[in-house]
C-alpha cells in the first residue's frame, strides 16, 4: 500500500484522524445538551456523531468504526474531572455511538422503503458467480461482511441452486422474493448480528496481528529472510521488491480460510513482528528506532496543545498505535491516517502557540 492512491489516503485519513474527532466533539455536545435538557445540542451533537459515522460506513467496512470509538471514549474519559464521571461519560459515549451505529444499520437495511438486491441473482447478472462463491466461502467458517455463519451458509446454497437451476433470466422474480425477505427472515439488527460485529472487531484487532505474525516467522524459518526487498519503498531504494504479505498469504493464508485463493488476497502485519523475523537483532533495533522517531514526532505535536485539547490528541495517537499493530509503518502514515492525525495536532498546536504569543504581545 505504499504506493496507494490519492483517494485511498484521503479516505484513511477521515476514517482514522478526521471524523473520529468530530465524532467526539459531537458525543461530548450530546452528553451537554442532556446535563442541560437542552434538546438542540443534543440533537446537533447527535447529527454530527451520525453523519461521521455514515462517512466512514460508505464503503460497507464496520471494522473502520473502532478507531471513531477509541478517540471518542479516551477523549470522553479525558474531558472528565472524577473517576464517576469519568466512568458515567465513557459509559454514556459509547452508548451514543452504538445507538447511531444501529440507526445507521436499520436506515441502510430498510433503504427508505426500496427493495433489497438477490445477491445470488446479481451474481448470475454480473457473471461473477466463481468470485462470489470464491468471497462466501472465504467467511463460512467464522463469518464476515457483517454477517453471520448460518446467513454466509444460506447465500451459499441460494448461489449454487439459482446456478444449478439455470434460473439467470429470473431477475424480477428474485428482487421480488428478496422485498420480502433476506436470509429467511425480516432484516433486521439483531443480537447474532450485533455479536458477530463485535466478535469480528474483537478477533481483527487482537487476535489477527498476533496469528498472522506467527505465519511471517513461520515464513522466514521455512524460507529464509527475504532481504532488504521486504521493505517499504524497497523498489524505489533498492530496484527490487518482494511482497511478502501476499507470499506468506498463499502460504499460510488460505489453509487457516479453507482454501479461498483469491489472487489479490494479502496477509500484511506490524513492522514490529515483521522486522525482527525479516532481520534479527537489526530488525528489533529498526523497529525501535521507528517507534521512537514516531513518539518524537507525536511529542513535538502535541506540545504546545492546551489540556482541553489533549485527550483529542491521546486518541488520535492510540489510533497510530492500534494500526502499528497489524501493519508497515508506511502503511499506518499515509493509508491508515497517521500522517494526517500528527498534520492535524501540529496545526493546531502551531495555530494556539501563534495566538497565545498575539494576546502576550498586545499593549
């Protein structure tokens, strides 16, 4: 991801730095307009919070609505005075988001009143019925997508009997059944999909950069470091490059999504488990000299920040550190909003030491 695209930063950059602190300045306006019974902060904040979230869901990827809940609690917790309220108003924020995470879902789901699409007859449509059950059976095991094990299994069997009837030309028929029913049953957010969701945000962000950077070790003793070719913007440096994270998937990859092949498919982890296992002892100390440069770099950001603003700051920076985890430190700073969370603190910090030096410079 190194060399992404103007479109992909951007987006990284309001999913990881820009909403998620608009998102907190909206929770916190919420939680006033209640202290006060005032329903118009109440309701502002609440749109606010409400429409970041809408940004950041465009693309259908839930997993990007974790870092908007790191920076809106920590910021939450940080704006408190006491441990009650600072219990209370944590409580409250994530309470504020789920409440318009779910409304976004039943919105998206009831589509205003328009007929959800057969995924099974877009397929056919489309003639990608081998990528969609290629997609479906990469997440029949433990689901995905937002959805659950028994939806992924009655898609699958929807697919191979639409194909094996030969039903294509039946368009109107399937949008008309799916009006009435998705899944055998209303759609709906219910309680298997709300544990899935937080089974599948728990799982990636804990479990995954740990089991995936066993698979890179597990790499480099079967095959041997791959060089200096392993690191970013090793083409531009070195005129070579190896992608690793594409070998160690295809390696590894598609034993553990039982056979799910995709050509594109990529097993990318942190700098910190992959630099060690690609260089020993020089790795470890790269990857150190890394996260120091980088905490340098936040510290000077955040310096001449005034206290109201700093738990802002704590919870942008915790969303770099989350993100560190699972991927190369290239990747974090211009795919993943790093660069523009640190531009968005050293902005600000530069804006409120100019005007602090205007008012003590003032006759």
């Amino acid at each position: 991801l190194a060399g992404s695209t103007l479109a992909t930063s951007s987006y990284g950059a309001l999913a990881n730095a820009a909403a998620p602190v608009a998102a907190a300045i909206g929770v916190m306006q919420a939680l006033r307009g209640v202290r006060m019974r005032n329903p118009i902060p109440l309701l502002l904040g609440l749109l606010i919070t409400f429409g970041c979230i809408v940004a950041i869901m465009l693309p259908g990827a839930k997993g990007l609505t974790l870092p908007l809940l790191i920076v809106v609690f920590l910021s939450a917790i940080g704006w408190s005075s006491t441990w009650i309220s600072k219990i209370i108003t944590g409580t409250a924020s994530i309470l504020c988001i789920a409440t318009t995470l779910s409304a976004f879902e039943l919105i998206r789901e009831r589509g205003g009143g328009s007929s959800p699409y057969d995924f099974a007859e877009c397929a056919i449509q489309l003639n990608s019925v081998k990528e969609a059950r290629e997609l479906l059976r990469s997440i029949e095991t433990d689901g995905g997508l937002g959805l659950t094990r028994r939806q992924v299994a009655i898609l699958i069997d929807s697919l191979d009997n639409k194909v094996q009837a030969g039903l294509q030309s039946q368009t109107q028929a399937g949008l008309q059944s799916a009006s009435k029913s998705q899944f055998g049953r209303p759609r709906t957010a219910d309680t298997a999909r709300a544990s899935t969701y937080l089974h599948a945000l728990f799982y990636r962000s804990f479990v995954s950069p740990i089991q995936v950077a066993a698979w890179h070790k597990l790499f480099v003793e079967e095959n041997g470091p791959p060089g200096l070719g392993a690191l970013p913007l090793a083409r531009k440096l070195f005129g070579y490059s190896v992608d690793v994270t594409s070998l160690v998937y295809h390696r590894y990859g598609v034993v553990y999504s039982a056979g799910d092949a995709t050509s594109t498919s990529t097993a990318p982890t942190s700098f910190i488990f992959a630099y060690p296992a690609y260089f020993g002892i020089y790795g470890l100390a790269l990857a150190l000299i890394v996260i120091l440069a980088l905490d340098t770099v936040c510290g000077l950001a955040v310096r001449r920040l005034p206290l109201n603003v700093l738990p802002l700051a704590i919870g942008l920076v915790a969303v770099i550190a989350l993100n560190m985890i699972t991927s190369d430190i290239v990747v974090v700073m211009l795919s993943h909003g790093g660069a523009a969370a640190v531009l968005l603190l050293a902005c600000y910090s530069a804006a409120n030491h100019f005007s602090q030096n205007r008012l003590a410079n003032r006759p």
